[in-house]
C-alpha cells in the first residue's frame, strides 16, 4: 500500500499537469484565432476604405431621370435585392445623400433603350425607347441604397454584371461595375428562365472578362426566393 500512494499522487499530478498543459494550448489557440479573426476583420475594413477603381460607364448608360429603388418593370429573370453602401475611401465614413444610378442588362444580355445589341444571341426584339432595369436612389444616413431588380444575364464577352456610377453635388466621382461570384451565376443560369435555356453559351467568366476594377459582391442568400446580395463603395471624396 504504501507504494501506491506515491503512484496514485504521481499520475494525478501528470493528468492535472497535461490537462493545465492542454488549457493553456487552448487558451494560446483561441487569442491566435481571435487575433486572426480581429486582424482579418481589419483588413476586410481596410480593402472597403480603399478608393474603388474607375472602369468606366460603358456604352449603355442614359439617365431617364426615375428615382427608385424598384427597376424591374415586369422583366422575366431571377428576382435580386441589391443593396449597396457609398463610403469615403481612407476613413470609411459613410456618406449620406450620394446619387447612385444603378443600370443592367435584363435576362437575355439586353439593355433598355438602345439597338445595335446581340445579348445572348437569342433573335428577341431590341427593348428601344423603354427604361426598365434602370434607376436613380440617394444614400440614407448610414450611406446604403437597396434596389429590387433581377439577376443580369451574361452577354457577348461579358460575365455577369451591374453597372453603377455614383455623384456627390452633381460631380460623378466613379462609374464601376459589381461582379456576382461565378459560383452564383452558375447556380442561377441553371435553375431559372429565361437563362438556362441560353446558360451553354457562355464562354466568359469574372477571371477572364476584360474589365478591370470592379467590385465582388457579398452574396447573403441564393435559393428559390432569388438572390440577396451587398457591396460597399468606397468614393475619394466627400459630398
């Protein structure tokens, strides 16, 4: 007996060692991955401060002065909220009363209003003289606009994407576009209409288009409801 005791008291202390031994790896784990977590959340604030490049306007823009935050006009696709936060690039302070103007081909690679377009080579009448897909929203007071619209269609050479420009006292400071992840698109253009019956054409994805600067958006929701998605905007001056 007495020559258990010592055994006994030796493995406690062991397991109470490997078990202290084992909370503080814990504890060191945890503020390494809370540090990350920190350190990554800072440099996702960081990449939303930096000024959003300027890719341009595109060919298809035209201001048919509708301010709204619906733009469907009854036009067949995946339904999409959009919602889209104009901030000032370097500090991050959201700007309200920005003028965004949102426009987008519809679900067939078509813009309104304009001929001279192929879209998704489909044959379908050219939209001339009609505004859908397209509308005007100025920032809240925490620096968001939110559109109801669909899912654009890819076209030509082009991925899937929105088209946006934002003003500040009546100056445009940047025209960009927003990209959808490829994963989303192809989730899309393959359980709705009128996309997948056009989805096996599509040649050109968001690693080969050839615009540069646009923005990725956060996608929240993709399902039977539509697409719920969110960018951030970031503007080199402010209003």
């Amino acid at each position: 007996m007495t020559g258990e005791r010592p055994i006994e008291l030796q493995t406690h202390w062991r397991q109470g060692h490997v078990d202290l031994a084992r909370r503080r790896t814990l504890l060191q784990l945890s503020a390494c991955a809370t540090s990350a977590l920190v350190a990554t959340d800072a440099l996702a604030q960081a990449a939303h401060c930096v000024s959003t490049p300027d890719a341009g306007e595109g060919p298809f823009y035209f201001d048919p002065k509708l301010l709204r935050s619906d733009i469907t006009d009854g036009m067949p696709g995946a339904p999409l909220t959009i919602a889209i936060q104009v901030t000032r690039a370097g500090d991050c302070a959201v700007l309200a009363n920005a003028r965004l103007d949102l426009w987008q081909a519809d679900g067939l690679g078509l813009y309104s209003g304009y001929e001279n377009q192929r879209g998704v080579g489909a044959g379908t009448p050219l939209p001339v003289g009609r505004t859908y897909l397209r509308g005007t929203q100025l920032t809240d007071a925490d620096g968001w606009v939110r559109f109801t619209t669909i899912y654009p269609s890819w076209y030509g050479g082009r991925t899937p994407h929105l088209h946006f420009k934002v003003l500040l006292g009546g100056d445009e400071i940047v025209a960009s576009q927003i990209f959808f992840p490829d994963q989303v698109s192809a989730d899309v253009f393959g359980a709705w209409d009128p996309y997948r019956r056009y989805v096996d054409r599509r040649t050109v994805f968001n690693a080969n288009d050839p615009v540069e600067g646009s923005v990725l958006c956060d996608v929240h929701e993709n399902g039977r409801t539509g697409v719920r998605a969110s960018a951030v905007v970031a503007v080199a001056r402010s209003a």
